[in-house]
C-alpha cells in the first residue's frame, strides 16, 4: 500500500483556518486520496476525497498538488467540534486493495478555545 | 439517514471465552469491512466482505473468522480470547469494494478482555 506521511500533531484557534498537510510521494495513477477523522472514542468519519481536482464540500476542503504527491486538508473555519484525529489514507480504484482503509499515524489537531 | 449499527456496544470476557460482533450495514451496501482499535492506536484492517464472500484479508488472527450473511449483515467471531484482543471494533459499510467511495463507520464495540 501506498504510504502517507502527516505531522504528528497541530494546533489551531477557533474560528480560524487549519490547513493540515498530507505527503504521498509514492501515489499510484489510481489512488484516490481520502481524508478520515476520529473524535474520542467514535468511529472514524469521512471528511473529504478526490483524485486529481481540488474538492470541497460543506465540512472542508482539499487541495492536491499538481504531481498528486501532497494534498492539503483545509478546515475554513475550525471549531472546538473539529478536534480530533485526522487521517490521509490512500485507497485504490484498481489492485487488490478492495477498498480497504489503510490507517497510518494521523494528525492530532488540537482546537483552542 | 440510516447508519452502521454494531451490537453489543460493550461487551465483557474473561480469558479464552468467545464472543460475537454483529454489524449490520446501511441499506443496500452490500460491502463490510472490519477494524480494531487497541488503546492508543490507530484502526487496523481485519477482514471484508462483498456480496457475502470475503474480498480482502488483513491482520486477523487464526483464532478470528467472521461471515457476511444474506441480509448483508455481518458477525466477527472470536475464539479462545486473550488479554492482547482487548480493543474496539469496528465495522465500515459501503456499496461496491472498489476504494473510491466513502466508508460509513458504525460506532463500534468496545471489546474487554479479563
């Protein structure tokens, strides 16, 4: 599997933008690139995918850069509800991955009041 | 909206005792895929299913097996339990195995092993 590397840890202020960044140099042609995260003692929930194109949706947004070896996770505005623990995993659309997530070490983000 | 339902939500063992995860999938996903949790770790990829066969197989000791039935739910059983198998389980559901669409977790079991 295709490995990602994050920072260990962020901190943010609320009602500020995070932008917290993802590394993925060995990125196959099709690999989608997947951002989970996990609240205490929850269930990890989908935050945002895509491809090739920047994608946003009402929770965030990504950026991918042009060679799709980085993206970025964009928060526009964090809240205390956003502190949690994000992961970038990459899950293929051919092999034999079968859509199986992959979770590596995440970012803690850490939201101030 | 309808989400992933895991029962029991916490379930207590003592050693070499069984015990049985359920899952049970959102609405016509016909795919499930299972994950454990150990305290202060990241989620790791146990086994998944697509139309009721095992699609993918990761980490899961001998001692686990699980099924998908016809109504698409799913039980992780696990036998012969050890201390080690402490952790919360978690299971993901999804239409199609094909890595592009979102993966709905449920809220998982917490597993106690004494």
């Amino acid at each position: 599997d295709a490995k990602t590397t994050q920072p260990n840890s962020m901190e943010s202020n609320e009602e500020e933008p995070v932008h917290l960044p993802c590394n993925h140099s060995t990125i196959s042609g099709t690999d989608y690139i997947h951002w989970y995260r996990q609240l205490p003692s929850q269930g990890p929930e989908y935050v945002i995918h895509g491809l090739t194109s920047n994608v946003n949706n009402r929770m965030a947004s990504l950026a991918i850069a042009e060679d799709r070896k980085s993206s970025t996770l964009i928060l526009h505005r964090a809240t205390l509800r956003d502190a949690a623990v994000y992961y970038c995993i990459l899950s293929g659309a051919g092999g034999t991955s079968y859509g199986k997530l992959t979770f590596g070490q995440g970012t803690i983000l850490t939201v101030h009041p | 909206a309808a989400g992933v339902i895991q029962s029991p939500r916490h379930l207590i063992k003592e050693k070499r005792e069984t015990a049985t995860l359920k899952c049970y999938p959102i609405p016509r996903h016909d795919t499930v895929y299972w994950y454990q949790q150990g305290p202060g770790q990241d989620p790791q990829f146990l086994i998944s299913f697509y139309e009721k066969m095992q699609s993918d197989k990761g980490s899961i000791p001998d001692r686990f097996s699980a099924q998908q039935f016809s109504d698409y739910h799913s039980e992780l059983n696990m036998s012969s339990l050890e201390l080690g198998d402490s952790a919360l389980y978690f299971c993901a559901s999804t239409l199609g195995p094909t890595g592009t669409d979102t993966q709905y977790f449920g809220p998982g079991t917490r597993l106690t092993v004494l």
